[in-house]
C-alpha cells in the first residue's frame, strides 16, 4: 500500500501473487505483472493506470477511474462491488457476477473487446467491436451506447440501448435488442450479420436484415423484460419475417412496421399496421402458436387470424385463420389480395384485385373490386350500405343497407343477392338474382334470371319484383262518365269526369276515345277510382241539343296492356247543349234604308260593329236597328238605296258582337250579296215617237219607234 503522501510513476510485480493500494492522492502510473491493484479513496483525485509490458497482464482491478491497456493481451477482472471506468486498448474485460460494472471505451482507434458479466458499456469515438462471451459467459444482459458491433453469446443477450446518443450498431447472436424508445433521446439503428438472425427488438426506429433469413419479433417475454403485447414502430429492411404483439389481459398488440426497401417480400404475423416502401412489396400474413420466438415466456399469439391496417402495400395473402385488412390512410389504395376474408377501405378510391384460385371476401368502404380466375364470392360487410365498381367476381351479397353495384366494363356473369341496385358496363352483362323477395333496380343489363323468371332487358332501367306481381288479365272498368251540366261552345276545353272501379294501376288514354265526337286528351288520375280527361270543341263538329244524348266512346288501358271494351254510355243531361258549329247568313235584303239579315238560328246584337255594306261600289254605313234574340236583325243605312243597285255585306266577327246562343259568332263573310228589294216610283219619260216617213195602206205594218229618258228597267 502506498503511504498517503507517495506519488510512483510504476509498479512491477514480483511475478508470486501481488497487490497494490493506492493513496488518495490519485496516481497517474503504469503497473506490470501484478495480479490485484485497488484504486484510492477520493472521490476528486483519479487513478490512472496504464498496463505496461508486451507479454499481456491479467489482473483484477478496484476503485480504478481509468484503465489503458499495454500492447500485449490484457485481462482485467473487475470485482463484485461494482465498478464506474474509463478503459482503452483491453482485450478481455470481465465483470463479476453480483456487481454493477459500468464501463465507458476510450480513444480514437476504436476497442476489439470480449467483456462478460457488465451491466453498462459505453463506446468510445472509435469503431468499437465487443464480444460478450468472455469468462465463456452464456447469456449476457447489458445496456450500452456508442457500440458499433456487438457479437453474441450462446445463451440469451438482451441489449438495451442507453439514451442521450444515437446507435448504430452490427449485431451478430444477439437475441434482445431494447432501444431507448424516443427518437428525441436517440435514433437506434440495428444491422445484423449475414446468415440469418432470430431477434426480439422493441423501442427500436430502423431493423436493417443480413443476407440470411432474419426473423424480427416486436412481441417477447423474458425475465422481468415483458414486451407481450408490442414494441412500437419499426422500420425494417432486409427482414424475411416480423412478428408483432399479442393481446394481453384485454390489450389489444401495439406493433407497427415500415417497409424500407424498394420492393419487399415479407412475411408478417399479429402485426397491426403496415406501411409498405417505395416499390411492389408482397406479405405473406402468417399465424403463430403461442411458442416463443426469443424469451422464456409463451405469448398469447392469435391463433385465428389477424386484423392489420395497411398503407402502400401492393399485394397481401391471407393466412389460414380469418384475416382482415383495413386501409390506414385516406388517399385511396391499390391492393392485391388472396385468401384475406375481409377488406376495408377509407375515404380515397380503394381499388382491391382478388388473386386467382378464388376468394370468399367481405368488404367495406371500396370503390372497385377485381376478381380472379376464380370463383369469388364477395358480401358486403356494413349495413350501412356500400357503392362500388366490380368486375370479373362471381357472387355479390349485400347487407341491410343500400347496396350499388356497378359492373366493369367488358361484360360480366355475376350472381347478386341483397343488392338494391345492378348498373351494367359497355359489355353483356348477365346478373342472375337468387332473392326471393324484395325489389332490384338494373340499369345498363341485357339478361336478367330470377328464381321466377328470365327477363331480356337490353339495357332497359327495370324495377325487378320477387316474386314478380300475378299477371294481370283484368282490363279497366269504367262505371260513369260525365260532363258539366252547361253550354259548350267552339273552342271550349271541357273537362270529362271517368269514374272507374277502384284501382291502384294508373291508365292511359285508349286510341280513338272521344266524348260528343271529340277526342280525348290529358288523361289524370286523380285517386284509385277517378280520372279526368279533357276535349275541346272544334268548329264543325256535332251538334248536341240541350236535355240531348250525349255520345261517348271511352277506352282505358292498364300498364299490362289490358283495355276494356269501349264504354259507350251516353250522356243525359238537361243543359249540356254542345254547339259546335258557327251561325251563318240564310239570306240578306234591302229596302231603302231598311237592311235585314236573316240567320239560320236566333241571333244576339248590340250594334252593327264589324258590318261593313257595300252600295254601289260605295261604303255606307249602317246603325243596329233590331232584332236581338231572334233569327233575323235589322240595320240602318246611313241612306237608302234605290232601286237596281248592287248591294253586298262583309263581317268581320273579330270587331263585331254578333253571337248565338252559345256565344258563337259567325264566321268571316266577304262580298256577299244582298237582295236589293228597293221599289221603283219613276214613270217612264217618252221624249218622241217616230214612225217612217212613208204612205201605209190598209193591210201595212208599220213600226213604230218610241225614245224614252235613259232607264235600265223594262
């Protein structure tokens, strides 16, 4: 031992067991063949002790603050009370096994150590390279930083990253891998060797595979180390299998990994997210027993299938359990899928393509769904209803909500059940629906076959009934027809009442109806047991007297073409007079002043408004005299009219009043003649008489010539 007062600056052992202890001055010295060397006291001055000779010490150390080794082989043991220590250029470093060695590696070159027994190892700035199996150690529990490579033992290692620094570390035999859980304490990447590698990792942020076959498990239990249910977000490169957390006492497995690569092929188990990379990655999802993968401990695995929500994954196959899959995000998803029971979407435009061999699938929230080869029966699996595109699937089953399906183009054969509503593509679509109750809407399809009927569509928008309603044989049957109880002129609409026994079809108008000799239009239904229809009065028509018959036709057709025999049951009314057909002039005459104008039926007059008469060549005007409200009216002339001169009328019923009694006026007259009955009261006036200047003998006749004042009389 040292005296408190001694400063050496080397200590050479004897080569026979030997040791030595430090004063609290804190030395700086380097120590050669000695077998035990304890550090000093102080907790302010440090130890520093170099490892001289090139022959290699092993010595076991205490209370040391920093250890350089020599340029041969050194061992140091450290002893069982613990130790904090700077160490550099060792070879071997072991810990004992009941105490708490932390160990921070010094210098620039970086340490090739094999340590065993420590809980703390710290890199230093160097490459360092670190084997746990020293003192042939199986199974080694230690937390570290800074370490660029580790190399496993043949028993259990759990390495736990330190936080406060990034790590980056080669493992190669490493079983448990533990990262500081927060990026912001440290980013931990982890590689591992070529030739395969079985690992639990958790809290890690980057897993980066061999060239061999590595099996990545999230979930583990060993010891007090219980990661059961998950760890975390991975992002994984070169794995071939990664496994994720089970559900725990009603906790559901928390595991989420991202696809590094350009293209992956990956087999996934209990994992419930994955994020795929940049290229065409393809997962196999695979089911586990509850054997372990790494640990000690059985992990309660799902054994029947797997629920994992999925992003930029291009093709998934299911496992043999019932496998769902669900998109992660919103910005829509192309997927390929084989032996997956089930697919939801999100808000984007989900495309899913159905793999080959066939598919039994339940699906929600997708926009178009591809089948395989073969035979794929998809069912919707909310009820709140689904809209999708579907081609080349076989079976369609909806659920209680309001199912739209729309065929893709090229043709399709698809059986639907459930389905609100079938919309054809451009090809030949043939849709056979096994319901047997209920209504389908198709829209677009050429053939429809149901368990009651086949029906030939041609793309026709259709109402399918199941069962379809019984044929209808039955025509209408009309039990009245009336009109109102008044006059009708030309150019009245009159509206036509048709009661028919009760009904809930709606009719049409059956070619050829007609009420009074007019054609019917603008059939109405009004309830299960009224109709209305409407005809106008056409000049030219029949007339009906008042308290007459009025003639009626009427046929009803159904919407099966049923019509019944015409209904012909006139109409008897007391005032439904009908005139269809204009007053018109019997005869005209005149008599000085006096003008009468006779009419085929009583007439009404006001005035002589749109009589325009034609004396001579010349306008007169006329003034009504009489006659109103019988067949023959009286007008004025503004003077009289002699006799011989040629008389003519025209009317012009747009500016004239006169009407019949239904409020008909005449027609347009032009030019028509009137009968010019004036007297004559002139006597002839002769002006000579002249007989030939000659001699008559009895017996001689002899003409006479005798000139009158000019008069076209006789």
């Amino acid at each position: 031992m040292f005296s408190s007062t001694e400063a050496w600056s080397g200590i050479v052992g004897n080569g026979s067991t030997q040791g030595a202890r430090l004063n609290t001055q804190g030395q700086t010295l380097t120590v050669s063949n000695l077998d035990r060397l304890i550090g000093g006291t102080s907790t302010q001055r440090k130890d520093v002790v170099t490892l001289a000779g090139t022959g290699g010490n092993t010595i076991t150390v205490q209370a040391l603050e920093t250890l350089i080794g020599g340029s041969g082989n050194d061992r140091v043991l450290l002893t069982s009370t613990g130790t904090t220590m700077v160490v550099e250029s060792l070879e071997t470093i072991i810990g004992a096994t009941t105490g708490t060695a932390l160990i921070t590696l010094a210098g620039t070159t970086g340490n090739t150590m094999s340590v065993g027994y420590l809980k703390s190892l710290v890199g230093s700035a160097g490459k360092d390279v670190i084997r746990l199996d020293a003192a042939g150690s199986t199974g080694t529990t230690m937390a570290v930083s800074l370490m660029e490579t580790l190399i496993g033992t043949d028993g259990l290692d759990m390495i736990a990253t330190i936080g406060g620094g990034t790590n980056t570390m080669f493992v190669q035999g490493i079983e448990i891998i533990l990262g500081n859980g927060s990026a912001a304490a440290g980013n931990d990447t982890v590689i591992l060797a070529s030739g395969g590698n079985t690992i639990g990792v958790a809290f890690l942020e980057t897993l980066i595979g061999g060239t061999g076959n590595d099996i990545a498990t999230l979930a583990f239990r060993s010891g007090t180390a219980n990661l059961q249910t998950g760890g975390g977000t991975i992002a994984i490169s070169s794995i071939e299998t990664i496994v994720g957390g089970a559900a725990v006492n009603g906790n559901g497995g928390r595991s989420a990994a991202i696809l590094l690569d350009v293209g992956n092929t990956i087999t996934v188990a209990s994992l419930s997210t994955l994020i795929g990379g940049g290229g065409k990655d393809v997962v196999n999802i695979t089911l586990r027993d509850g054997t372990p993968i790494v640990g000690d401990t059985a992990i309660p695995w799902s054994t029947t299938g797997s629920t994992m929500l999925v992003s930029l994954v291009e093709t998934i196959i299911g496992s043999s359990g019932d496998d769902l899959v669900v998109a992660l995000n919103s910005d829509g998803m192309t997927l390929s899928v084989s032996a997956i029971e089930s697919v939801v979407g999100k808000a984007g435009n989900d495309v899913v393509v159905l793999g080959t061999g066939g598919n039994t699938i339940q699906v929600e929230a997708l926009e178009t769904l591809i089948g395989g080869t073969g035979n794929d029966v998809v069912t919707v699996r909310t009820s709140r209803g689904a809209t999708m595109t579907v081609s080349a699937v076989e079976t369609i089953v909806g659920n209680a909500g309001t199912d739209v399906v729309y065929l893709g183009a090229g043709g399709n054969t698809v059986q639907v059940q459930a389905v609100e509503t079938v919309i054809g593509g451009t090809g030949n679509d043939v849709v056979t629906i096994t319901d047997t109750a209920g209504t389908v809407f198709v829209s677009g399809v050429e053939t429809i076959y149901t368990p009651y009927q086949t029906l030939t569509l041609s793309g026709t928008d259709t109402y399918v009934s199941l069962p379809p309603a019984p044929a209808d044989t039955t025509p209408p049957s009309i039990t009245a027809v009336s009109i109102p109880d008044t006059v009708m002129k030309i150019g009245d609409t009159v509206t036509v009442t048709i009661t028919v026994a009760s009904d809930s079809d709606t009719y049409t108008l059956g070619a050829g109806s007609t009420v009074g000799g007019f054609a019917l239009s603008n059939l109405t239904k009004i309830n299960a047991t009224t109709y209305t229809a409407i005809f106008t009065v056409t000049s030219g028509g029949t007339d009906v007297a008042a308290g007459s018959d009025v003639p009626v036709n009427i046929v009803l057709t159904d919407s099966a073409s049923n019509s019944n025999t015409p209904y012909t049951t006139a109409i008897s009314q007391s005032a439904d007079r009908i005139d269809a057909n204009r007053p018109t002039i019997a005869s005209a005459a005149v008599n000085g002043t006096t003008l009468t104008v006779t009419f085929a039926e009583i007439m009404s007059a006001t005035s002589a408004a749109g009589l325009t008469v034609t004396v001579a060549g010349q306008s007169r005007a006329a003034t009504y005299a009489s006659g109103s409200g019988t067949t023959t009216l009286t007008f004025t002339l503004a003077s009289a009219v002699t006799q011989g001169q040629t008389v003519t009328l025209d009317y012009n019923p747009s500016t004239g009043n006169l009407t019949d009694t239904a409020n008909n006026a005449p027609a347009t007259v032009t030019n028509r003649t009137v009968t010019n009955s004036t007297p004559d009261t002139t006597p002839p006036s002769i002006t000579s008489v002249t007989i030939p200047n000659q001699p008559a003998k009895v017996g001689d006749t002899v003409t006479v010539t005798i000139t009158v004042a000019s008069d076209s009389d006789t």
